[in-house]
C-alpha cells in the first residue's frame, strides 16, 4: 500500500520503486554492517545516547527526523529526540545459502517461522536489544529498531521489504504464486491460518482484515474503502509489486538445489524478467516496480569520481514513504498496533507481502 500512495501522488512518483535490503550480504559482516555505512546512517554514537552517527547523511538529524518516541530524559519530544541504534555485533546472521533453506520448505509455517528469525535477528544487530549479567538487568536498548517504535528507523521499510521479496519467491518456487486467492483455503501448505496473539488487533483468518486504526479514517488511504486482508494481498500482481531478482537467487543456490521449480521462478509475474544482461539500465529502472538494496548499498570510488549505486538514486523518494506512516503514528496506541500487527517477533506473520505494501 505504501508503494501505491506514493505513486498515486503521480508525477515524478508515478513509478516509485521500495528498495529491499538484503541483509544476507552482510552476514560475517555483522561488526561492519554495509547498511550501517549507507544513506540510512551510521551506529549510535555511545557517548552521545547513542543517536545515530549521521555524518555525510544529514537526513537523519534531529533537524530533518525530529522522533516523539523513546527519548531520553535530557531530551525534548517537542523539539525532538534523535533516531537511536546500538550495534549488538553479537547477532549471527543467515547467509544466502542458509536462508534458502526457509525458501525450499514448502511449507507456510516453516517459510515464515524461518523468514521471521532472520528478520528479528536484524531487529537486534541494530537495535542492541535487552542484555543480562549474572541473570541482572544490564541494559535495555532505546533504539528504534529493537521495540514497537521500528518504523522511526528508515531501515525498516527496506527490511520488511526483503521478507515480501523472500515470501514472494518461496511461492514461485513451490507454484504457489499461481493460486487464485479465492481458492487459498484449499491449499493449507500456501497459507495456514495462526495466531499466537488472540484477539481483533492480530489477523489469523484469510477474510480477517487487519487493523489499520488512523489510516482507516483517512481518505487519501486505501484502507479508508476497503478492508486490507490476507488474501487481499496474497496476489503481488493485484498490487502491481514485482521483484528485482537481486543476488540473493543466485547466491542462494535455489537454480540448482532441484527442491524449487526453477523454470517456474524464472517465469513468474511476480518477478522481473530481463530479456538480456547487458540491457540498458535506464530501461531497467523504468521497468523496476521494486528496486533492490542486495549488493553493496554505500558509495564506492572509480578513478577518484564517487560513483552511487542505483539505489541510492530512490532513497529520498523512499524517505517519502516513511514520512506517510509518520503523519498518522502520532500516539503509543499506534505503536502499540503495529508492535501486534507487523513487529510481533512472537508470532508468525499473515503474509509476508503486507510489509512492502502496507
């Protein structure tokens, strides 16, 4: 959804693309995370609680990202308190080949028990999480990232994203993608209804729809004419949402493992299909409906002259999106909603296209 208001504003946003992060690629790198060293910002500063480094990117700033949430007492929420992370390089990353495994099951609940790990496990590398000594509290993180607060972070969307990108090929690779979603309750492997939080805020049937609270009453919002289900998202193409391939297929080893449909992948709509390597990039980015954060997401020098990868070229676009969500996050009853509907690391997740489409 969010990718559909922000082309709906029409114009040079008409073909708005969500990167995804794939933070496979930063697996061994869990010290030196390449998303840390990017457009979104550094590690907190530990002497300075912990509000990020924003060095070259000034986006971040208390002047530019003003936060209402998990400030420090020293802090103003009516001038605004800074975007915190804290490094837990402690955090063990999936590589490709690892996550892949999650991909084969062709079972939902495996996919997405599987998919929600590797998620949280980003959560905590830049959140810095809740530590023990001696079985005493030691120190509870005031990052955005580690509590119901996430979306303050602008790592999120690309986060969520990459858990969409590996839903969407979890289904190509099992034929999945191709169920009508009128028929998904005849497939319980596709989609199994859960629910480890009981109650109206946690969606556990396909027709349930999820509670969107502020956007519900907002006009300009999808949500405000029509009820945002499970199985209203089971289909990206009723969405317009299709997947860059990035390097996580290749590295992945899903082409040769012989467990996913291989052709079936490379045929599916929910992914794009280059007629040839060596196709003009200028093409591709018109092509792209969802870019890819995959490779190396920071700066890299060629002869002296700083050349910026594709990505970084939507990254203010992106920004965009997340000042969308926080216009109508103003509240901790807010918060607390998407803590139940979307950051519940507790609960398996109704499907993983919500969180780039939201």
């Amino acid at each position: 959804m969010i990718r559909s208001q922000i082309r709906n504003l029409g114009d040079k946003f008409k073909c708005f693309s969500m990167p995804f992060y794939d933070y496979t690629i930063d697996s061994g790198k869990e010290s030196f995370p390449l998303i840390l060293h990017s457009v979104f910002g550094g590690d907190g500063d530990e002497d300075n609680l912990h509000c990020i480094d924003n060095g070259s990117h000034s986006l971040w700033g208390i002047d530019s990202w003003p936060l209402m949430e998990l400030c420090d007492p020293s802090e103003d929420a009516e001038v605004g308190c800074c975007l915190k992370r804290r490094l837990d390089a402690e955090v063990v990353l999936n590589d490709a080949a690892k996550t892949s495994v999650f991909v084969e099951a062709p079972d939902f609940l495996d996919m997405a028990t599987g998919v929600g790990r590797g998620h949280s496990a980003i959560h905590s590398l830049i959140g810095g999480g809740v530590q023990y000594e001696d079985d005493a509290l030691l120190f509870v993180a005031m990052s955005a990232f580690d509590g119901g607060y996430s979306i303050d972070d602008p790592i999120f969307m690309p986060l969520h994203t990459f858990s969409s990108y590996l839903r969407a090929l979890w289904a190509a690779c099992h034929g999945y993608d191709g169920i009508d979603p009128q028929y998904l309750e005849q497939y319980p492997s596709a989609y199994t209804p859960y629910g480890t939080n009981p109650g109206p805020d946690c969606v556990k049937q396909l027709d349930d729809g999820f509670n969107l609270y502020m956007l519900e009453d907002a006009e300009w919002s999808l949500a405000s004419n029509m009820s945002i289900t499970p199985r209203s998202l089971w289909n990206l193409s009723d969405w317009g949402v299709a997947f860059d391939f990035g390097t996580f297929y290749g590295k992945s080893g899903l082409q040769t493992h012989g467990v996913c449909d291989a052709n079936n992948i490379e045929q599916s709509p929910w992914f794009i299909h280059r007629e040839s390597e060596d196709e003009d990039e200028d093409d591709e980015a018109n092509q792209h409906e969802d870019a890819v954060v995959d490779h190396d997401p920071i700066a890299v020098h060629r002869g002296g002259e700083e050349v910026i990868t594709a990505f970084m070229s939507i990254v203010l676009v992106f920004v965009v999106a997340v000042i969308l969500l926080k216009c109508y996050k103003d509240n901790k009853q807010n918060g607390d909603a998407y803590k139940c509907n979307l950051l519940d690391r507790s609960a398996h997740y109704e499907t993983y296209g919500t969180d780039s489409d939201l």
